[in-house]
C-alpha cells in the first residue's frame, strides 16, 4: 500500500477503496511505513564528505591507470609475438 501510494500519489479515500479497509486504517498503516523507513533509513548518511569521496576517487583513478597499463603491455606483448611468428615463418 504505502509503495502504491509513493508510485502512483493516491489518496486516502483511493486506497482505503482499493484495499476495502477505512480510510483510518490507511493512515495508520501509513503512518507506521513512514515511521518505520525514517527510523530505519535515517540512520544512513546522506552525502559523503567531499574528502572520502577525493580519497575514493583517486583510488578508484589509480587502479584504473594500473588496469589499462596492464592491458597495453598485454596487447604490445601479442604484438610482438605475432610479429616473430610472422617473421619466422619466412
């Protein structure tokens, strides 16, 4: 119900229709999601400090430079392999 209610924007009296209950029922039930995701989500941080996500930034920067230096060397080393394959076969 209370996912309904945020996807679509239903009113009370809407919902207490389509579920068959009063339209007191739909506002506690309601009332007890909302209470319940503030308590459980409110504890989660909201914005990371702009430091934590430089440090996160740079790291994630480094292991992409490393990845690809790695992926460079590979495809120079097949070159050369095939290189000399092709020059032995002569």
């Amino acid at each position: 119900m209370f996912l309904t209610l945020i996807r679509f924007g239903l009113f009370g009296r809407d919902l207490a229709h389509r579920y068959g209950i009063s339209v007191a029922t739909v506002s506690d039930i309601l009332l007890t999601w909302v209470t319940y995701l503030y308590i459980m989500l409110g504890s989660l941080p909201r914005i990371r400090s702009r430091s934590i996500y430089l440090r996160d930034l740079k790291v994630s920067i480094k292991i992409s430079k490393e990845f690809l230096s790695a992926q460079r060397l590979s495809v120079i080393c097949q070159r050369i392999i095939k290189h000399s394959l092709n020059f032995a076969k002569l």
